[in-house]
C-alpha cells in the first residue's frame, strides 16, 4: 500500500464518520421537534463551511481529477449539514412534539 492510498483511505474512514454524525442528530430532530437550545450561528456556520469545502472538492475531483474520497465524504456531509441546519430553521419557532428520555 502507498502513503497515499493509506491517507486516501484514512480520509475516508474519518469523513464517513464525521459525517454519519449528523445522523442521530437529524432523527433527534425530526422525532421531538426541538431546536431551541440549537446555536442557529453555529449550526448556519457548520453549513457555511462545508458549503466551501464542496466548492474546493468539486474543483478538485473534478478538474484536477484528485481527492475523489474527500469528495464523496464531504458531498455526504454537505448534504447532512445541510438537512440539519434546515431542520433548525423549520423548527425554530414550532412547538416541540415531546421529550425524549
């Protein structure tokens, strides 16, 4: 194995699970309906970055023809990101549909 096919593989087992993530977060979300303790800053900020990140993964997969694993890891957390920080602004200002234990 190369140095960089070891580094290919550590970004992708690191972005899969920087991004799987936001997954118990999102299913949180969508069963209580509550946001409020949310940072709506730091949740648009989170979005904001990986929002140019995938610009610069783009460039590079797709122009340079290099980084395919942080492409396919960032699109997961681009798409991720982004569902959860919609979710804060829909729920905002609902009422929350109950606790969870």
């Amino acid at each position: 194995m190369t140095a960089l096919s070891f580094f290919n593989m550590l970004q992708l087992i690191g972005g899969l699970i920087l991004a799987v993530g936001y997954i118990p977060q999102i299913v949180k979300i969508i069963k209580t309906g509550s946001v409020r303790d949310f940072s709506k800053i730091y949740i648009g900020g989170i979005f904001t970055g990986i929002v140019f990140m995938e610009a610069y993964a783009i460039y590079m997969y797709f122009v340079q023809g290099a980084a395919g694993a942080f492409f396919a890891t960032n699109t997961v957390s681009f798409i991720l990101s982004g569902t959860e920080f919609f979710l804060v602004l829909y729920f905002w200002n609902k009422t929350p549909k109950k606790k969870l234990k």
